[in-house]
C-alpha cells in the first residue's frame, strides 16, 4: 500500500483471500458481526489505534476484496 501497489495485484488479492478467510473464521462467516464492528470503529476511530490497522489499511483491504468478489 505504502508503495502504491494496486489493489488488484496478485499478492495484494492473495493476502486479501487470508484476511478473509480469517475474518470469517472470527465471525462464522456473519456479515453482520463485520458491519457492526465497521460501524463503531467509524464512529470510535481512537478504539483502533492499538490494532495496527488504520482506516487507509482498512479501506485497502476491502478495496481488494472487491477484486476476489469479482473472480
């Protein structure tokens, strides 16, 4: 991300698949468990910062998961 690789590269979308598949082992696969969490970071933005993941991370993130949705 910090170099500017696209969300579509290989290894962007393979690290995607991981970070899926580990969201969904987290959540049983529960979309709903994700929204929520979603919606109190954006609105607790400070409550994260202990995570290592920024907001810009996390938009990459699900920027690339939109490339796996369209495989």
């Amino acid at each position: 991300m910090e170099k500017g690789t696209s969300v579509d590269n290989p290894t962007v979308v393979g690290l995607a698949r991981k970070w899926k598949e580990a969201m969904d082992f987290f959540t049983g696969g529960d979309t709903e468990i994700i929204s929520s969490a979603e919606r109190y970071y954006s609105h607790n933005p400070h409550a994260a910062k202990g995570s290592g993941i920024s907001g810009e991370l996390y938009k990459y993130m699900k920027d690339a998961l939109a490339n796996i949705n369209l495989e």
